[in-house]
C-alpha cells in the first residue's frame, strides 16, 4: 500500500515527507506514555493512545524511506 503511495509522491513532496518531525509536545507524549508503558502504568487509554503513536510513527518512518527511495532510486 505504501508502494503505491510513494509513487504519487513528486520531488518536492518527497523531500516534504523526509523533513517531517514530530513536535516536541507528541515526543514528550510518546516518552511519557513509553515511560508508564515500561513501569507497568498505562490505562486502556493510555494503551491505545501510545500505540496510536507508535503505528502513527511506523508509518512515518516508512513513508520517509520510500520518499528516499523516490528520490535516490540508486541507493537501493
């Protein structure tokens, strides 16, 4: 799914996706929601929120390489 996603993905767009950055408000979330994760601490909606941020991170991350690879096709 993402294949395709990335292909719809101009220069300009590509290098958009490669210089998206979570705020520092969502990364201090993720640490406090990692920090209750790992003391055993979270709430069902803790739970679900963190791996919302999780899966939200995943994708980002995932996007990221496949614009690099839009952009840089020889690096592969």
């Amino acid at each position: 799914m993402l294949e395709s996603l990335s292909r719809c993905l101009d220069a300009e767009s590509a290098r958009r996706v490669m210089a998206m950055q979570f705020t520092d408000q969502v990364r201090q979330r993720i640490d406090q929601l990692a920090e209750a994760a790992n003391e055993g601490a979270l709430g069902d909606d803790e739970r679900n929120e963190y791996q919302a941020l999780i899966n939200a991170a995943d994708f980002v991350s995932i996007l990221k390489l496949k614009a690099r690879q839009q952009l840089h096709p020889s690096a592969e």
